[in-house]
C-alpha cells in the first residue's frame, strides 16, 4: 500500500500533540493544586482558554481516540481479508484504512491550527466504543474461521489415524493369522456370523488370561498363600498344585464373576434393552475405542457394568490385603473416577472385550439364537461340548495299573458357547476318579 510510509510520520506527530495535551492538563491541575485562586480564572494557554479551551480539547482528544480505533477496526478488517484470501474485501478494508488515516491527519492539521472544531464529544465516544466493538466482532470472526480450520485438520488426521490402524492390523493378521482383530474390520450385519464370534472369544480369553496373571502378581507381592487361595475357590483341589493348575482356579473365578448374567441382554445391569442393530452399532463404535475413553462413554452403560464387576470380584478384605487400601475401591464405587493403576486397567481391559463379546452375542438373529452354558462338578468329560485345560490327553476313562480311572469335571475354568448350530465347547478342569 503506496500509502503506508507517510502516515507512520503523522502518527508520530499525533502522539506528540496528545502529550502535549496530557501535559497541558497536568499543569492546569498542579496550577490549581497550588493556587486555589487560579482555578476560578481564566488563563490562556497555545490561544486558548482554560475554560471552553479544555473542552475542546477534549472533544480533539475524542476525535482522536475515535479515530485510531477506526483504523485498529479498518486493520482488522485487513487481516481477516487475507485468508481466505478476498482481493474485494482487502480493496475495500485498504480504502478504509487509508480514510482513517487522512481523517487522523485532518485532527492534526487542526491541532496545529488551533482550530480544534469536530463532531461532539458523546458523538466521538460513542463511534469510538462502536469501532471497538467491530473489531471484537472481527477478531471473534477470526478465531471461529481459525477454530473450525482446526476443526477440519482434526477430521482429517483422525481418518488418516484409522487407515493407518488398519492398515497394521492387517499387518499383524497377515503375521499372526488368527490371533487379532482385523477378521471384524468392515464387519457388517448380514455377514455376521459363528467364526466372527469365535475370533472375539480367542481374544476375550487372552485378556482374562493377561489379568489373572496380574492379580496372581499382586498376591505374590503380598505374600499371600496361592494353594489356600485356590482351595478356597474350589474346595475339592488337590494340595500342593503345581502354578499351572492353581493359575486354572483363579481363572474359573475371575471368568464366573466377569460372564455372570452373560445370558440376559442387559448384563444384568438393568437398563432399557436395545435391538440387534441398535446393539451392532455399539459393538462396532466401541471395537477400537481406548479403554479408558469406553469407561467413560455417554452411549453405553459399559462404565455401570465394569464398577458392578470389579466391586463384586476385588471383595474389600482382598483390596486391602493388596493395596493396603481401599482407595481404588472407593473411586471406582464414585462413579465419578478412574484409578489410573495397572491392576484396574487390565480390569477394564478384560471388561470390555467380555462387553464387547455380548454385544457381538445378542446381535445374532432369533434364528441363530445362542446361549452359554458350563459343565456340571462331577459330569463326566465329553469331548463333544468339554475341552480339557490341563496338558494330559482326557479320555472318558483310562487305565492306571490295571484299574479304570474315570475323567469328571472337576470346574469349569471358561464357559462354552453355542451360536446357531455352532458349540464352542467350555474349557473344564478335570479330576480322576477310581472305577
């Protein structure tokens, strides 16, 4: 702008009238502060009187503050112009900026002059806060323009955040073939199906597994006694288990209490209950959601059912023996918190992907209506809906010198599944018996 050079040195000279001003009024208030008498007269100072020549200074001083907040508001205007880029309205902010400009060097020209003329004093106040006002409009218009710029880099970072997840779970599928989660990516409704549920349930076990592990850790740390723990869960055990077979008995615990009421659609927790799509539609929201965001997720209950869950598993005589507290105990029965601990954090892990797997359960038709189901304490093994957890080879009965021993469940470590016409058999501990 051709224009920029010359008002920077009218500036400069405005700013000295004004401190003249400033002074000036100073020393008509020092004049009066040490004669009274002073102060009834009239002096005259520059040709002007201290009386109706104050108040037109003060009308200039107006004049003035009115116009630099024109230009400030012409400025803005500029500014906002500039992007999007609007060559109009740049044109037309420049022309306001320059008018401003050549009205503020008008003041100074009549400063100079003694002819201290111009619009009222209310008048000038009142452009002045109006021209204020503008550019808060402006510079809020600005920030929204701004925000929602920011607003469309977040959307488009979190797209490219998820074709990059998928594309290393299809990594992870194509190194580890049927031990993730990328068989459910683009899963849609009518292509549901047993194996889909499967693949869940293959991950849901390994993170009861992973937690079992870590509860099993804090007991150590506490110098708990593992064999009366597990005897206490299951009271016909055998003394001195070896870790596997004790590691089976707390796994039958924690998995008893995580898929109780598994079998009804609202988990027990009461609620309305929702349709198979309405319940798709979770499952498919929360699959790749981060445990603690799914915690706290205003469209599912899965936060109610992980605090009925961990204060029905973790009893406050074992939170204490553990943590030597009971302040866990007390945020996760809030509603309000979340314990930022590693214990809890496997907890919820595992809670969602049993949450998760009910979901996928009840969004099966009526047709393909499933139900869950566990082996009887003393039934006798069947491979047909039993799988044995422990590493020898279960028969319905075997031969230990020369006498039958015959193989009963001892306790159902995982419950077993039926999906349509698919049985995904439970997972039992067993026991031999003589005869």
């Amino acid at each position: 702008m051709d224009s920029t050079r010359p008002p920077q040195a009218m500036v400069g000279s405005i700013s000295k009238a004004f401190t003249k001003i400033l002074r000036l009024r100073r020393a008509e208030d020092d004049d009066a502060a040490c004669n009274p008498e002073i102060s009834g007269k009239q002096g005259l100072v520059s040709g002007f009187s201290f009386g109706e020549g104050m108040k037109e200074m003060e009308i200039l001083v107006a004049n003035l503050f009115a116009g630099v907040s024109a230009v400030k508001a012409a400025y803005a205007e500029l500014q906002l112009a500039q992007e999007p880029y609007d060559p109009d309205a740049i044109q037309s902010a420049d022309l306001a900026v320059i008018t401003e400009l050549r009205r503020l060097i008008d003041i100074k020209q009549r400063f100079g002059k003694n002819h201290l003329g111009g619009p009222p004093l209310l008048a000038s106040q009142i452009e002045e806060q109006s021209n204020l006002l503008k550019t808060y409009k402006i510079t809020a218009k600005k920030l929204d323009s701004q925000l929602k710029s920011k607003n469309a880099e977040v959307v488009s970072l979190k797209s490219g955040l998820h074709v990059a997840e998928k594309r290393c779970r299809a990594l992870e599928a194509r190194l580890r073939p049927g031990r993730t989660l990328a068989g459910l990516d683009d899963l849609h409704l009518s292509g549901l199906n047993p194996t889909h549920f499967l693949t869940l349930l293959r991950y849901t076990v390994k993170s009861i597994r992973s937690f079992v592990k870590v509860l099993i850790h804090e007991m150590k740390s506490s110098d708990w006694d593992l064999d009366s723990a597990a005897t206490a869960i299951h009271t016909d055990l055998p003394s001195g288990l070896n870790s596997n077979h004790r590691f089976f008995a707390f796994e039958s615990y924690v998995s008893r209490v995580i898929f109780s009421d598994f079998q009804n659609q609202d988990f027990g927790i009461g609620g309305s209950l929702l349709d198979r799509r309405q319940l798709f539609a979770e499952f498919t929201e929360l699959k790749y959601v981060k445990e603690k965001d799914c915690f706290f997720s205003k469209n599912s209950q899965f936060g109610m059912f992980c605090r009925e869950k961990y204060l029905k598993m973790v009893h406050p005589k074992m939170e204490a023996s553990l943590f030597g507290s009971l302040e866990q105990r007390a945020v996760v029965s809030s509603g309000k918190g979340y314990p930022e601990t590693n214990f809890f954090y496997r907890f919820v892990e595992m809670a969602r992907r049993v949450w998760l797997l009910h979901r996928l359960f009840f969004s099966f038709t009526a047709e393909e209506k499933g139900a869950i189901f566990e082996a009887r304490r003393g039934s006798r093994f069947s491979e047909v809906c039993m799988k044995s957890v422990t590493e020898e080879v279960a028969f319905s009965s075997t031969v230990d010198r020369g006498g039958y021993r015959r193989a009963t469940v001892g306790f159902t470590v995982q419950p077993g599944f039926r999906v349509g016409r698919t049985v995904i058999q439970c997972r039992v501990y067993l026991v031999y018996l003589d005869g």
